[in-house]
C-alpha cells in the first residue's frame, strides 16, 4: 500500500481515506492490521475525516496511553458514541461517573471473591454442558455461539446475577446485543459522520437498544427497594450511593447492569467460538488437551482444585485470545497535546489502539499468525512486554472481569473435552467479522462424541 506523507505531522507516515475506506468497511481488523504490520510499531495517520485518528501499536506507546499518562487519553469521541448510548454513565463510560461505577463494583470481582464463587460456577457450567448430551448422543450438530451462550448465560446469572434476571429475560437481551455489536460497525469506520445522518444499522440499534430497556428497567424497579447485603451485582448495585451519600437513580442503576451483563458474557462467548476451528486445525494441541484433562481430572466433575495443574488448558485460552482478542479496538481521545514516538498530537485526536494489530507484530510475536499455545509456557512469558499482550486492556480501564474470565473459560473447557471428544467442526478456518466486539463471520457448529472410558 503506498502512502502519502502529511507534513504537519512532522514526518508520520499518513494514508488518504479514499484509499482505505472500501477495506475498512469490508475488514476493518485486518485492514488495521495490514497497516500495523506495515509500520511496525511505528504511529500511523488515517485520514478518516476532519478529526484526526492515529493506529497506535508499539506496546511502549500502549502502555503510556492504557496507564503511563491514561488520564490525557478518554472513552471520548465518536467511536465511543454508539457505546455510550448503550452504556450510559457506567463503568464503561469515563470521568467521575466511571470512577465511581468502577469503585462500587469492583469487590464484586477482586480475586478473592471470584475465587468464592468458584464451586458454584463449576456445578453451573456442569448443568449448562450436561444439556449437550442428547444433541451429541443422536450425532447433532452443536451450534457453537448458542449453545456457548446458554452456558455462559446460566452461570453468570445464577453467580453474578443471584437468579435475579430469569434466562428467558437473558435470552431477550443476548440477541440484543449481538444486533448492537454489528449495528454500529458502520459509524464506528465512518466516525466523521454526524448522529442526525441516518447510517445502514441506525434502525436496528435502536430496535436493540428498546429491547434491552423494556426488559432491564423493570428488574432495576423491581429490585432497587429491596436491596439485600448479598455481593451479587443486582444488590450491590441498589444499595450504592454517591459520593454524598444520596441515591443514584435507576438509569444508573440500568447503565451499570447492563455493561456488566453485557461485559461478564461477551469475551467468554466470544473466545470459545473461535476455539473450535483452531482446535479442528490443530489436532495435536487438542490431543496435549485431551491428555491434560484427562489426567487433572480424571473421572469425576471438573471444580475448582483442577485449575491450578490445568497449565496447558489456560494457554490454550490466552493463545486463542492472542489471535482473536474479543475486544479488539480501544480508542481514546486527546485530552491536552502530548508527543508520543516523535508524534505530536492535538487535543481531540482519536487514538486506535487494537491488541489484534499489536499481537500481530512480527517485532513482538514469532510466527504471528499461527496459533502456538507454547507461546504462553511460563518460561516464554517471563521478559515478554506487558503491553505486546493486552485483550482485557490495560491501566485503570482494564477489564474488572479479566479472573472471571480465565476461571470460567478453564472450567467451561474442561468441563466440555472432559465429557466429549471432537470430531468435526464447520468452518475449520473462521473469519474475522468486526464489530464492537471480534466474532467469527461464519456460524460455528462443531460435532461431539461421548468420551470413553478407556480414553480416560
């Protein structure tokens, strides 16, 4: 791709929207990602429109916005538009607002309490994969993003949620969100756009978001005069008060609850999806899967004990996150001028930062498209940067979910190669479609056989 210099960025290499318009609408992720793998670590101009965006990818760079000097770089301009009419003043939004969402649920997800809730979450995932048996016993297709979600679903509810929102509620939201997700990936290429000129998706986002308000706000109503000391995220939540001690309402109250549904299923969703094309492409790290399971396990229930010798499955997981990190984009605004690498930058500039570009340089990862989960042996991990591997992000936003989400995708995996073996998965290669968050194009269906015993 040939690039134009722009002179009033002092050197920074600058490509002209009429040249990546038509691509970024097709494949945004790889676009940016050609683009970074072009660079290599160097900061890049995208001529998008009259606000100026720079794809940021050197993990030194990543690390200065994410925490060094995070202040000076916010959840602001119109990347953040679509998400902010979804999650309002939460702890997905910025500022004060952010702070205090962040504070109030933040022991709701320290270690220590995830860590408590383990047990539960194990039998949980348990049910959820035992509903699988009569689908794989008659030779069916599982239907992977579903039959995923159903598990994912019925556990964060029950654990995070304390059954407070039935599954016949999540299973209204969960499509929701999956319409909001590719609804807004049109505004989020064309961010110069103005919210007043109707864009392909406008409609169906605001059907989706309807949706969502129809079934949240009667559970905020329901729930907020009857709070209970339980850490649940529905109790937390109504009992909290601001910082003068007074009531917040119930759009913050919905704000809050829907980021956290939203936060607490999508990654693990997301991630398990794309595990099964590389698993089917793989059959040797399936086969190192197998054998660790099978051997940690043994014959009884996956819990919580298992985890700490369940080595390899947690590769397994970090790898697939590496290559298809769920949340792929994390744009900031500039706050006050600053210079990064050389790079001077205005005050209302928009940042794109993407752990799929920055796991994707050849400076930072051997082999970067190809799927090794040895990359993450301990030994390999010791000198690495921290900021060349970041899909929960980084600094003071990083993901509050990030050890729920290695717990339960660990006893989700287990829990599943303990009880079935794989025998065939449809695609075997899965494309990136990119949205708010990083899915496969294509519907994943994979096809299990009940594990024997003599395999144990």
């Amino acid at each position: 791709m040939s690039t134009a210099v722009a002179e009033s960025d002092h050197g920074v290499r600058s490509l002209p929207i009429h040249r990546l318009l038509p691509e970024l609408l097709r494949d945004p992720a790889n676009v940016l990602a050609g683009i970074g793998a072009d660079a290599d670590g160097e900061i890049v101009r995208l001529n998008l429109g009259p606000v100026r965006h720079y794809l940021v990818s050197h993990p030194d760079h990543v690390q200065h916005v994410l925490r060094g000097n995070s202040a000076n770089f916010t959840r602001g301009g119109s990347f953040w538009r679509p998400l902010h009419r979804l999650f309002g003043a939460s702890v997905m939004s910025d500022g004060e607002t952010w702070a205090l969402s962040r504070g109030i649920l933040q022991p709701v997800f320290t270690a220590r309490n995830v860590n408590s809730l383990a047990g539960r979450m194990a039998e949980a995932i348990a049910e959820g994969v035992a509903e699988w048996e009569e689908a794989v016993e008659a030779g069916q297709p599982i239907h992977v993003p579903t039959r995923i979600a159903d598990v994912v679903n019925k556990t964060v509810i029950r654990i995070l949620f304390a059954d407070k929102i039935t599954l016949a509620e999540a299973e209204r939201i969960a499509p929701a969100f999956d319409s909001i997700a590719t609804a807004t990936l049109v505004r989020a290429v064309l961010p110069f756009v103005p919210n007043v000129v109707p864009m392909p998706g406008d409609r169906a986002f605001r059907r989706a978001l309807r949706t969502v308000d129809d079934v949240v706000f009667p559970l905020v109503r329901k729930y907020r005069g009857r709070p209970t000391d339980d850490q649940d995220i529905f109790s937390v939540l109504a009992r909290a008060r601001d910082a003068d001690g007074g009531e917040l309402g119930d759009q913050w109250v919905r704000d809050n609850l829907v980021a956290m549904f939203a936060t607490a299923t999508e990654t693990t969703i997301g991630a398990l999806t794309w595990l099964w094309p590389l698993l089917a492409r793989h059959p040797e790290v399936t086969s190192r899967l197998y054998e660790e399971i099978d051997r940690v396990v043994g014959d009884g229930p996956v819990g919580p004990s298992h985890l700490a010798d369940l080595v390899y499955t947690k590769q397994v997981i970090q790898e697939v996150l590496r290559l298809h990190p769920v949340g792929w984009l994390f744009p900031r605004a500039v706050v006050e001028p600053e210079v990064i690498g050389g790079v001077r930058f205005r005050s209302g500039d928009t940042l794109l930062i993407s752990p799929y570009v920055t796991h994707r340089l050849t400076r930072l990862w051997d082999r970067p498209e190809e799927f090794d989960p040895d990359r993450f042996a301990p030994e390999r991990t010791a000198h690495r940067h921290r900021y060349a591997y970041f899909p929960f992000g980084g600094g003071p936003h990083q993901c509050l979910g990030m050890h729920l989400f290695n717990l339960e995708s660990q006893l989700i995996v287990a829990t599943i190669l303990s009880r079935f073996r794989l025998t065939s998965c449809v695609p075997t290669i899965a494309t990136p479609q990119a949205a708010v968050s990083l899915r496969p194009r294509e519907e994943v269906e994979i096809t299990l056989r009940p594990t024997t015993r003599q395999e144990k």
